[in-house]
C-alpha cells in the first residue's frame, strides 16, 4: 500500500514540499499551528510568492490528495513525517533557535504508530537529530528517526524539490533508508544522486553548502573591493577566472551580497555550533564573510554619499528592489532593504518600488514609502539604487527615466544594468567593483 506522508510546518519549505509529495501521487497532511495559514493553504492560496507552486498546490487540493489542519491528532494516519519548522537565529546570540523543532516532535509523538518514520528537514545544528533520537525513544520508542536536508532556492522552489541535485540521507537504519528510497523512487528514477550518510554528516551537508555559497559571494565581493582600491573592473575578473571550470561562473557576480532566510543565519548558527564543539578557529573565517557582506551594504551609502552629499536630508532617492532576490516577495535580512532602511534613517527620503514585495517590507518597515509604480517612484528623484535585480529594471528606458528625475544618478548594486545604455542617455552611472 501507498506510504502516507505529514509535513509538519507548512511555510516556505513545507508547503512546497507538501504539494510536491501530493504531485507525486501521495496523501499528504500539512500540519501548522497557524489557522490562518492553514486557512488559506486549505483554499489553495498560497501565502507567499512562489512561481509555478500556486497552481500547483491548487491542483493537489483539487486531486483531494493534499489537506491542511492545525490539528496534529491528524498526523496518526501517516508512515512518514516530515518536519519542516523554522529555525530562526535567536534573538539572543548567533545559533540557530530550536524551539519549532522540538515542538513539533513532541506534538506528533502521541500519534506516531509504530515503524512511522520522523525525517528532519529543517536547517539544523550538528547533534539536533541525536538530540530529537533521544527525545523520541522516550515518548515514541518505535518511532525511527532521520535527516533529509533540503536545497531548495527560493523562485525554484518546486524545481529543486522535484528535480534536486541531489538527495542526501542521514540514516541509523537501513529501514529508514528503504522507506526514503519509496518516497522519492520517482525522484530517483531522474538519476539523481543518492547520497546515504549518518546523522551528523547530513546536518553538516546543508551548512556546509551554504557556507560554501555564502564564501563564494563575498569572495567576489572582496575582490570588488581591491578592484575599485586598483581602478579595476570587477565583472570583468568575475567572467574570467569563472572560465576556469574549477571556479566557475555562477555565484560570481558581485553587489550588494547575500540575504534571505538562509545564508545569513545558516553561517552565523555554523559559528556558533562549531564553537560549541571546540572547533571554533576552524569556522572563524565565516566571520569575515559575514563582515564582506555587509560591508558590500555600506558602500552603497558610500558612493550615494561622495556623489551627493555627506548630509542625505535634501534628498529623493528612489531604490529599485525590496527582496532579497528576484522572483521573490521574501524581505527577510534583504540588503535592499536594508540599504533604504540606514538611508532613510540618515534623513533621505527613500521611496521603494518592488515588484512583489512591497507589503511584506512594509510590515517591516512601516515608515518607510512605498511606490507600487516605477515611475512615481523615480519622478523627481535625486539619485536612483538598483538593489534587487528584477527583470523589469533592465528593461527601463534610460532616456525616458532620465526625463523625470531631478539628477541623474544611478547607481546598480547589482551589476546587472547596461552602463554603456545609461552613460549614453547622459547619466552619472556607478557600480560596485567597477571604477571607471
Ligand atoms: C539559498 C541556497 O542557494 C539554497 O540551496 C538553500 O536551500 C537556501 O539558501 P536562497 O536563499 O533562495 O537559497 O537564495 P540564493 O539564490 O542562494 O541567493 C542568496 C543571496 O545571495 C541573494 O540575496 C542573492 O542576491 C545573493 N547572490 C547570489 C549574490 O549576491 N551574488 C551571487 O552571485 C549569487
């Protein structure tokens, strides 16, 4: 018979692993505390922007595969069940905050029948699934437990959950293995790469990933750096040792540097759990990546500041982006906005345009304005930040743009605009890593 599955936690990583598994022909119960969500996940809406999984978890609904509850008495019916909880740096340090994970499998506990399988998803520090074995032998001894990171990017969400570079398993049992070799037979059948491994190598695989991304990134913004210090171009250098296939190009282009739910946490919990274990010294250059990457936020300012003025107060800037990436309505630890964020607090009035994310920014920054219309948002402006780099932004007439500001200044954080195209239209154009 076919295996039934919950997924407990039903945000970005839930959700989209729920409807995915229900795509794939299992029942699936989403479990959350959060009734509104579940109300609306129970519609088929989605509660946040992700392209190709609001049709699709529509459908799942409409299959009559897929349902969503707050009640976890309904998780007793499923083999496998899937923990998708947040976990948020603290609010009093740098580690990852557990609270979620740990509810969640003591919520389900009293429902798991024996041989049910508990498989962590979350981001987690080296030891959580050790930890969560042992809570479980207690409260669910014939319960078995095992990690199952996920990779996925936001705005391809259901890409990577369906077609995943890879899959890795953190196992004890080979049982465990069997029963996750059935629910991603279809998944494997792809040819992707079956990783098995034990429980602290599978946590350690997802930050270590990430780490390595985040290195990346600050890596070519470091050199972004010594390019504007030795009159360089940064783009250039980028696309020629991204030739060498041991480099390679992705995750090269330099700007305003990393935000999202997860590379900045993920890198600052790394730290902390390494230190924990005594192996702080071999995490401490992490801390340089997190300082690259902020960093990259500040020279924004800077340049807006040696172009203008030290005293901001007199002026409009108009900032292109709120989200952390395109395709996104995720405002989480975004640079973009936090860039409008420190401007308007040095007493510049910052208007924001998104594509999608102006509500979720302007929770979070209510005193900041916001312009649903690109125009409105540069008319009059004194100078112009391209922070997110959405496609729309590339597609801006410069002369058209050019004949609605009061001065024109642009400044791309993100390397992605045509400088040739706005140098023509007459503006003062500047990018991060370029210097001519
Ligand atoms: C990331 C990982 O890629 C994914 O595997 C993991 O599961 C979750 O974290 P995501 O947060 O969706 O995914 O974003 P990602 O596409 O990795 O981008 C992260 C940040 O890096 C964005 O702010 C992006 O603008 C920035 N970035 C990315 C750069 O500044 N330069 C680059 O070259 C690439």
């Amino acid at each position: 018979m076919a295996l039934k599955l919950s997924v407990v936690g039903t945000g970005y990583l839930g959700a989209t692993h729920a409807a995915c598994m229900s795509s794939l022909g299992f029942t699936v119960v989403g479990v959350d505390t959060d009734a509104q969500k579940v109300a609306q996940l129970s519609k088929g809406e989605l509660p946040f922007y992700e392209p190709g999984l609001d049709t699709l978890l529509l459908q799942e609904i409409e299959s009559g595969r897929l349902t969503f509850t707050t009640d976890f008495s309904a998780v007793a019916d499923a083999d496998v069940h899937f923990i998708c909880v947040g976990t948020p740096q603290s609010k009093d340090g740098l580690a990852a905050d557990l609270t979620y994970v740990k509810a969640s499998v003591a919520a389900i506990a009293p429902f798991l029948k024996d041989n049910s399988l508990v498989v962590g998803k979350s981001t987690v520090p080296v030891g959580t699934a050790q930890m969560l074995r042992e809570q479980l032998s207690k409260s669910a001894p014939h319960a078995d437990l095992a990690w199952n990171p996920e990779f996925l990017r936001e705005g391809f969400a259901v890409e990577d959950t369906l077609k995943p570079n890879r899959l890795v398993v953190g196992v004890v049992t080979d049982r465990a293995e069997q029963i996750l070799k059935e629910v991603y037979a279809s998944i494997i059948a792809l040819d992707t790469p079956w990783i098995r491994a034990d429980l602290p190598t599978a946590e350690l695989v997802k930050v270590a990933a990430n780490s390595f991304l985040a290195t990346k990134i600050s890596f070519i913004n470091a050199m972004a750096e010594v390019c504007e210090a030795a009159g360089g171009d940064v783009t250039v250098l980028a696309k020629a040792i991204g030739y060498d296939p041991r480099i390679g190009h992705r995750f090269l282009q330099a700007g305003i540097g990393f935000g999202g739910g997860c590379l900045p946490k993920d890198i600052r919990a790394f730290m902390a759990r390494a230190e924990e274990l005594g192996a702080k010294q071999a995490l401490d250059f992490l801390r340089e990546i997190d300082e690259i990457n902020l960093r990259a936020r500040q020279r924004v300012i800077d340049v807006v500041r040696s172009d203008l003025s030290e005293d901001l107060t007199k002026y409009k800037i108009a900032v292109l982006g709120a989200t952390f990436k395109p395709d996104s309505d995720d405002v989480r630890d975004s640079p973009a906005l936090d860039i409008a964020a420190q401007l308007h607090a040095a007493g510049a009035k910052v208007v924001v345009h998104d594509p999608k994310g102006i509500e979720p920014a302007r929770k979070r920054f209510p005193t900041l304005t916001f312009e649903e219309n690109v125009e409105n948002a540069v008319v009059d402006a004194d100078a112009i930040l391209h922070l997110t780099e959405w496609k729309e932004y590339r597609a801006l007439d410069p002369q058209r743009i050019g004949s609605i500001v009061k001065s024109k200044l642009i400044i791309d954080g993100r390397n992605m605009l045509d400088r040739d195209l706005w140098r023509a239209a007459g503006w003062r154009f500047h990018a991060l890593g370029r210097t001519d």
